[in-house]
C-alpha cells in the first residue's frame, strides 16, 4: 500500500514540482502556463495510475507484492515514456518561457527608444522656440522733462491700435560723456503694466496720474535715453532738454505721435447727499463706445477760482481698462447697488458749492460742471445745489434725442429726481 503511495506522489507531485520550477514560479504569463500544463499532466496521469492501481497483486512473500518480470517490464516501459513525455513538456514550457522574456525584453526596447525620440523632438521643439526671436511692436518716448526736479517725467506713447503688455521692457539712460548705458527705469518698474492703444503711459517724480511713481528718477539736461523691449531691443530713443518731444527709433525723420483726439464725454447727472448715496453719472453722446483708460476725474471747492488747481477725485487708475458703451452711461458712486462690473465703486468727495472736471489723457477737459457758489464752471454755474434725495441733471432733449450740451452749466444743468444709469427726470419745479 506506501508503495502505491510512494509511486502516485512520484508520477503527480515531482513531475509538477519540476514544471513549476522550470517555468518560473513568480512569473505571471509562465505561472498560468504552468498551472495549465498540470491540468495536462493530470488528465494524462490518471488512466495510467488507476490501470496500475487497479491490477490485482500476485501472491506474496512475507508480505511483499510479487510481480511477474513481464509486467515489471511494463511498467518501467510506461514510466519511461512518461518521463520522456514529462522532460518534452518541461523542455517546450522553457521555450516557451524564453520566447515570452524575449518579446517582453523587445517591447521594452521599443517603449524605451518611443521615449527617447519623444524626448528629443521636444528638446528640438523647444530649441526651435528659443531660436523664434518675439517681435515686439514699437512704443514712443513722447516727451521728456528734465527740471525742475521734482516735475521730472518721461511720457510713452503707443501708436498701435492695440495695448501692449511692458512687463520686460526697460528705460536706459546715458550722460553727454558717458560710453555705456545705466539703468534708468528698470524691469521691475514695468512688471504687469499695460500702455493701451493710441495711449500715453506717464513715468514721473510726483504726479499723481503717473502710471509709474518713481520719486529717485534721474533725468539730466542732454541726457540720452532708450526704451528697449525685452529682447534688449531699441524701440525708441530720445534727447533729453528741459522740455523736448522726440519720436521713435525706427529713422528716417521725425516719428513724434500726432495728438490723439479723444471725443466729449459728458458729465449727465450729481447727487450729493444722502452720503451713502453719492454718485457722478458720465454719458457718452458717441456712436462708438469709448475706452477711459488714463482719463480721470477732478475736483474744486468753492474757495478754488478758475486759477487755482484741481485736486483729484478719481484719479486714472481707478479707469484702467474701463470702458463706456455708446450712447450709454458710466456710474462713478459710493452706493454698490448703482454700480456694474464695469463701472466704479469708491469713495466719492462731493460737498455743496463744487466744480467737477473730467480730463482726458490729453488732459484736456471733456466736460466741467459748476453748482451753488461755484467758482469755477462752463459760462454760468448751476446756482442751486441739490438738497436730499435730489440730484443736478443734464437737461434730455427730447427733440435730438440727446443731452443738451451748450457749455452753460445755468442752462444745460436742472435740479432732478435721482436716476442712476438711466435717462434723467428733470422736477417740475424748476
């Protein structure tokens, strides 16, 4: 009976064992493989073992089976054919696992030379990006201002009917002996700023409409000056004086920007009080809508005369990139809820008795009211200053379809039930 058991462990369990091993047991593809060569091995080994099993021993001898030398021959017979049979499948698993670890092996070859090509035409790409010089379009020195000092300033212009981003682009300045250039507005100071389309940008000491406020600017009598783009370009160049205008670098006679002309917005409708409900109402009489980059709005008491100075109420940053629609209206106020995404919320200074200028880039004046006492105002003041709840409005005509526009504040100018971005009511009080 152990010899039965002995001989079924040695047909079943080496043979696997064997196969197992010699196809990679930890290998995922030949482990499968293996698994169903012993279903092969199993179904083949099973008649035999049973046909074995299953033939009735001979006498014995003191206990031990006794076999007939033919069926001995037999069954060695058997067993060599089937370790022939085993050392054939053992020997096609081996081949078999050689064929799988050398497709694996030319996959991975193949994968690595894709990468190594992807990662070359990238290096090419982006060398070819680095070759591809950025052409930077051409931007003006307009105007410069060496003394006094503390009025010192540098304009730009931009000619183009586009804005144009200056993050990168540099001042340089150099002395009437000098041989090399030094830094006179550095990069930094243009980082994130814009010069928009048929604009000015103003670099100054202390003007508070500058876009870039440099107390330290040094500017000399006969300096020479150079605006370079960020490939270290020449865009312009200039001749400093006590106040000169030159034009850009590109030769060939004077490039000086003819003044831009801007069209008339108007001042439409106040209110002054309550506080918390201030508003200064501008329209656009146009057909086109009209960008108030570098416009601003200013203001008087009504100590101030004519010849005094305005003082500022929204200064030109506060219009940057705003825009006004045609035939439409632009609200400046304190109160959220009369204001757009495009409009302004702030602050608003407004008291009785005041003169309001609204200024253009050119810093010309586009419209100017005056009301109560008043010193300063188109023609004739406005005389009454609204009380609560009421506002100063442009007088509609209904006729043209448009505001009145005479340049009389008296006349174009009546006390009105406040509306916010709408067309006004004039009371009938009046």
């Amino acid at each position: 009976m152990l010899g039965r058991v002995i001989l079924r462990w040695l047909f079943l369990f080496l043979p696997a064992f064997v196969v197992l091993f010699s196809a990679g047991f930890f290998d995922s593809k030949s482990f499968t493989a293996s698994l169903n060569q012993l279903d092969i091995l199993e179904k083949q080994n099973t008649p035999i073992f049973d046909a074995l099993l299953s033939l009735d021993p001979p006498a014995t001898e003191e206990g031990k089976v006794v076999l007939a030398d033919e069926e001995k021959q037999n069954l060695i017979d058997d067993l060599k054919e089937k370790i022939d049979l085993i050392n054939r499948q053992i020997s096609d698993l081996l081949e078999e696992q050689n064929q799988l670890e050398y497709e694996e092996m030319k996959e991975e070859e193949k994968e690595d030379e894709e990468d190594e090509k992807e990662q070359e035409q990238e290096q090419e790409q982006e060398q070819d990006k680095n070759k591809q010089a950025v052409t930077y379009p051409e931007i003006l020195i307009s105007e410069t201002l060496a003394s006094p000092i503390s009025q010192r300033f540098i304009k730009l212009f931009n000619p183009n009917d586009f804005s144009v981003s200056l993050t990168g682009w540099y001042l340089q300045r150099k002395t009437q002996n000098a041989d090399s250039w030094s830094s006179c507005v550095s990069s930094t100071n243009f980082e994130n700023k814009t010069i928009y389309a048929h604009s000015y940008f103003l670099i100054a000491r202390e003007n508070f409409n500058a876009n870039i406020l440099l107390p330290d600017l040094i500017l000399s009598e006969s300096n020479s000056l150079v605006l370079k783009n960020p490939n270290g370009e020449i865009s312009a160049t200039a001749l400093t004086a006590n106040v000169t205008s030159t034009g850009g670098g590109s030769g060939g006679g004077s490039n000086s920007p003819a003044p831009v002309v801007y069209p008339k917005i108007l001042i439409s409708e106040i209110q002054i009080s309550p506080i918390g409900k201030r508003f200064i109402e501008l329209y656009n009489p146009t057909d086109k809508q009209v960008s108030l980059t570098g416009w601003y709005l200013q203001r008087k008491t009504k100590s101030a005369s004519m010849d005094d100075l305005w003082s500022s109420c929204v200064s030109s940053p506060n219009f940057a990139g705003k825009i006004i629609g045609s035939n439409d209206y632009f609200m400046i106020s304190r109160d959220s809820y009369y204001v757009g995404s495009n409009d302004i919320f702030t602050i608003l200074s407004i008291t009785p008795d005041n003169s309001f200028a609204f200024k253009n880039p050119n810093r010309e004046i586009s419209d100017k009211v005056g009301f109560g006492l008043a010193q300063d105002f188109e023609t004739a003041s406005f005389l009454t200053n609204p009380e609560d709840g009421q506002s100063i409005g442009r007088v509609f005509d209904g006729e043209s379809q448009t505001y009145k526009d005479t340049d009389d504040n008296s006349v174009d100018f009546k006390l009105s039930t406040p509306t916010p971005g709408k067309e006004n009511e004039i009371l009938t009080q009046n």
